[in-house]
C-alpha cells in the first residue's frame, strides 16, 4: 500500500470541507478522484502535500504517517503536485523552471554554490541536462529559454507536469491537468499521462471533471460529494452509479 487515508476529515470553521475520507492506493496505480465543484478535491490534494492540516484522521504514505508536515518534507518523501490553477515562475524560463524542481536532489551544497566551487559549475551542468532532457520528453526542448508566461496555456500545463516529475516522485498528483485543453491536447495529455505512468514507475492521483479522459486511463475512480464519499469503482461502476448520476445533474435518479 504506498497511500492510505483513514477517516479523513478537513474543517474550515463550520464548513465540513472533507468528512471521513477513506482512500488506498497501491504502488503503480492510476486513480481518479472527481467530483461537482465544491466537493472537496483539491482540498484533499491541499492535504496530502502540507498545504493544510487535517482536523481528524491519517494519511498514511509507504505506511508513515504524514498528516500535517510541511510541503516541502512531503516532496522530499516523493510526493509532487500540479495544480487546478497553474502556478509556474512566470518570470522565469522553461528550463529554469525545471532546474528548480531539480535542486534538492543538487550534488553541491550551498557553500559551494556562494563560494562557486567547481562542483557547483559541475552539478550546475548536470541539473541543466536533465533539465533538458525532461522538456524534450514533453516537446518543449525548442523553446527552453522562452519565459514560461508567454507559453501558450497548453504548453505551460505540460510544463507544470514536467516540473513536478523534476522533483523525483513516487506519487504525482494531477489537478485538472486538462482544464482548459481542446479535444486534441486532452487526447494528446490522455496518452502522455499514462506513458509517463510506466516510464518513471509513477504512482497517480489524478482530479479531472474531463469524464472521458478519466473514464479512459483511470483503473479505479472516488467519487466526493460536500466532502464525502459517495462511491468507489472500476470507472464502469462509476458512469452506471445513480449517486454519481445524481450529484452531477442535481436530480433524483429513479430506480428501475
């Protein structure tokens, strides 16, 4: 089991953001987490990467607990995120951007970096290379030196994911990696999310309200409603559920 959690739950004042959440992932696995707006998704990304504390329950990584440490020691654990709203150093090239994501795995330590010693020059070039290579994977090699913030929206969604896997995870967690994506580049993203699934022996949370493209990579899918657990299954399960049917169209389904 690389992801457990057990009785969830998130409060913001009287709001019930999460209540009694209860999800497994194992090692290698493609999950889908979705939901109506307001259900709780990113509040469950929010949690699981330090961003917020749990008011009650475990989350469980590689069978530690983790429930309420810091960002960046969940990222030193190999947890990497993107997010709903793309957050990259607009200011900032695309390779910089990686490099970034690559420096806590930096041969040379900070005094060498000050000093300029020539293991910093050294690990400086072996940063920019696997840099590179990563953006060649996701076909931004030729624009490397571009500021990331005149990308196009769909160059920079991918610029985002490429930045998380510079960070070595274990587990990636997509947030709505193809908001605001044509037919096109979902299709496109559909099929580089899952080559990049077995090419870095990756492990996947994945929030999407793109129903085909969950319904297309994902093996097992939650479902939240107001912060709970409405339903868990194959994605068959799940389009056939009427408390899936339900929450989305907002009206009783009538049993058969």
């Amino acid at each position: 089991m690389l992801l457990k959690l057990n009785n969830l739950c998130k409060q913001f004042g009287g709001l019930k953001a999460v209540t009694n959440l209860n999800i497994e992932i194992n090692e290698g696995e493609l999950i889908g987490l979705i939901g109506p707006n307001g259900a709780g998704k990113t509040t469950v990304f929010n949690l699981l990467t330090g961003v917020n504390e749990p008011t009650s329950g475990k989350i469980l990584y590689q069978e530690r607990e983790i429930s309420g440490l810091k960002p960046y020691q969940v990222t030193q654990l190999g947890i990497a995120r993107t997010f709903q709203n793309i957050r990259l150093f607009n200011n900032l090239s695309v390779v910089d951007n990686v490099k970034i994501a690559y420096n806590q795995h930096a041969s040379y330590n900070t005094v060498s970096a000050l000093l300029r010693l020539p293991n910093f020059f050294s690990g400086e070039k072996e940063i920019t290379a696997k840099a590179m290579e990563l953006l060649k994977i996701f076909k931004l090699q030729d624009i490397a030196h571009e500021i990331s913030s005149s990308l196009p929206y769909g160059q920079q969604r991918r610029l985002e994911i490429a930045r998380a896997l510079a960070a070595k995870p274990k587990l990636l967690l997509l947030d709505e990696p193809a908001a605001g994506m044509n037919q096109k580049e979902t299709q496109d993203l559909m099929e580089l999310i899952d080559w990049i699934r077995k090419e870095f022996s990756l492990t996947i949370l994945l929030i999407e309200h793109d129903m085909a493209l969950v319904m297309g990579i994902c093996e097992r899918i939650y479902v939240l409603d107001h912060g709970e657990t409405i339903a868990h299954g194959t994605p068959n399960e799940i389009k056939n559920n009427p408390l899936v049917i339900e929450a989305y169209l907002g009206e009783e389904v009538q049993q058969c």
